[in-house]
C-alpha cells in the first residue's frame, strides 16, 4: 500500500502546481493536521483513496469550514484495507483556551479511552497525530513538547509507524525526517512524505 502523508504547510507541487498523476498509485492519505481545509478538500478530489485527518493546533477553522470529501479520525480507530489507524491529533497546552491543545494528562486519558477499541481490534499498525511523542524529535518549548502518551501506546503495541506533523523541518537541519522508535518507523509528516506500507 501506498500512503502519502502531510501536515502543516501546503506543497505547491499538490495545489498550486498540481497534476493528477502526481496521486497516482496512492491508496491512502494522511493528514497530521494544520493545513488548510481547502487543500485537502481539493487533494480529495483527485484521491483514488480516503483522505483521513487528525487536527493542528491551529485547525479551529475546520469547525465552520472542515475539509469536504476527508474522514476525521481523531479518538478512533478507522481500517483500511485491513490497515488500523489511530487517531489523536492536537498539541501540547500552551494557551488556556486553545482549541486542540492538551496536557498530558488530558492526552493521556484520550488514549486510554481506546484500550477496549484496541482490544476488540488487536492492537493497531499506524498511529496518526500532529504531535509528536515526548522525547522523541520534540522541541523544548512547551508549545512543541510532544506527548507521554504516545510512547506508551508504542510500547504497548508495536505499530509499524508513528506519523506526527507539528515539527517543522526547517525549524533547524537537525530535525529528521525519519527517526525510529523500538519496532516503530517514525515518520515527520511536514509538508509530505509517500512511503509504501
């Protein structure tokens, strides 16, 4: 399976500069959050799969406007062609009323709330966010922290990727596109990134 994941900034090369053959022989798309719906209304268009999203920190605006043609999957579990995905989109708190924004504890008890889903499901192979997970390619201010959570949930169920957004790579040349964690790829969504499953 093909699977073209993206976050936080726009490629010209699927908007402004677009050719639909640009998605072809892509099954799935991801989106790790803060794009504009726009975008990713106009990608599901020419989709040959679903365009599954998670929410940014800064992706208030779906409420009004969300991305037509494109499934939310935050705080569940969507299967596709027999592939799970796991959805917990949002960043660490920074502001105290900022929408999809958590502390760890709140992000802490949203994972622990699919326990039984994770179950019935036997566990799941793509965990799906904007954030990324503490300690692992996260920034030191509190705004770009990443979530405890989410090396618990890789600890307990080995998912084949991890693919987060929020990291921007040009925030330094350190920041890795591909990283990994135990027996999970990790990928850095910014942008976008196609890999084969």
């Amino acid at each position: 399976m093909k699977i073209l994941a993206l976050s936080d900034q726009e490629n010209p090369m699927l908007w402004d500069y677009f050719n639909p053959r640009q998605l072809e022989g892509i099954d799935l798309i991801l989106s790790c959050g803060d794009l504009d719906p726009k975008y990713l209304s106009f990608i599901a268009t020419f989709a040959h799969g679903p365009v599954l999203y998670v929410h940014g920190n800064h992706d208030d605006r779906y409420r009004t406007t969300p991305p037509e043609g494109c499934l939310c999957v935050e705080d569940t579990i969507y299967t596709y062609q027999g592939v799970r995905v796991l959805g917990l989109g949002g960043s660490a708190r920074y502001k105290q009323h900022g929408e999809h924004q958590y502390t760890q504890r709140q992000m802490g008890r949203r994972a622990f709330r699919r326990k039984l889903d994770l179950f019935r499901q036997g566990g799941f192979d793509i965990l799906l966010t904007h954030a990324p997970a503490y300690g692992l390619n996260d920034g030191d201010d509190l705004a770009h922290t990443g979530f405890d959570a989410f090396n618990t949930l890789m600890d307990r169920y080995s998912p084949k990727y991890f693919i987060h957004g929020h990291i921007h790579m040009n925030y330094g040349a350190d920041i890795p596109r591909l990283s990994s964690y135990h027996n999970t790829q990790v990928i850095n969504a910014y942008q976008s990134y196609t890999f084969e499953y």
